[in-house]
C-alpha cells in the first residue's frame, strides 16, 4: 500500500494550524515535512500529523519549546508526559476554583457592606 501524503494547505485545514506556524515549527526543529518535492511543496504523512498533534496539545498546556522537542525525542515515554499534562491541568484547575471561591467571598462581603 502507497505512503499517503497531505500537502501544506491541507494540513493547515485538518489540524487548524497556519502556514506560518507550521513553518516556525519546521525551524525550531519541532516538526520538519515528511518530503519535499523539487517544486518547494511540503508534505506530510499520518505520522507528521499525529506530532503536529501532540506539539499543539502541549503547546496549549504551557510547555516550552525544550519540553516539546525532549517529549518528541523521546516517544516511548509519551503516556508518562501525557499523565504529567493531565496533572499539570488538574492543578491548574483545583487553583483556578480556589481562585472563583475567593471572589465569590469577596463578592459576598462587598455585598454585605453595601447593605
């Protein structure tokens, strides 16, 4: 069975990436074109997709550019840097309600005071 290859556009479409971001992640070294054709053209196969997933989810949690390239070197231990990303959210969420609590407080008092 033939390779299957998504060209530059359709990649864009399919992940919601821009050109421009694809091109920033080819020079940071993040995710280079699976080929490149003589006329310039860039494509992609599934696997270069499914990084370009991965590098956009733990873009969307915070990590830097250093913490991406280590997770993408280093495959065998995705599940682990997934299970990190899953507490890093958790945690962000127990502060985050923590936060709401305390205005809500505040919101109450400043409530009381006006009365």
């Amino acid at each position: 069975m033939e390779k299957r290859y998504w060209g530059r556009r359709e990649v864009c479409e399919l992940t919601g990436v821009s050109r421009r971001a694809l091109q920033g992640f080819n020079e940071m070294g993040l995710l280079k074109p699976s080929k490149i054709e003589d006329n310039g053209y860039w494509y992609y196969d599934a696997e270069a997709i499914a990084k370009l997933k991965d590098i956009l989810v733990f873009q969307d949690l915070g990590y830097t550019r250093a913490e991406i390239l280590e997770i993408l070197e280093n495959p065998q231990d995705r599940g682990a840097h997934f299970r990190e990303a899953l507490e890093r959210l958790k945690e962000g969420r127990l502060l985050f309600d923590e936060k709401i609590r305390l205005l809500e407080s505040s919101l109450l008092d400043s409530e009381d005071d006006s009365e």
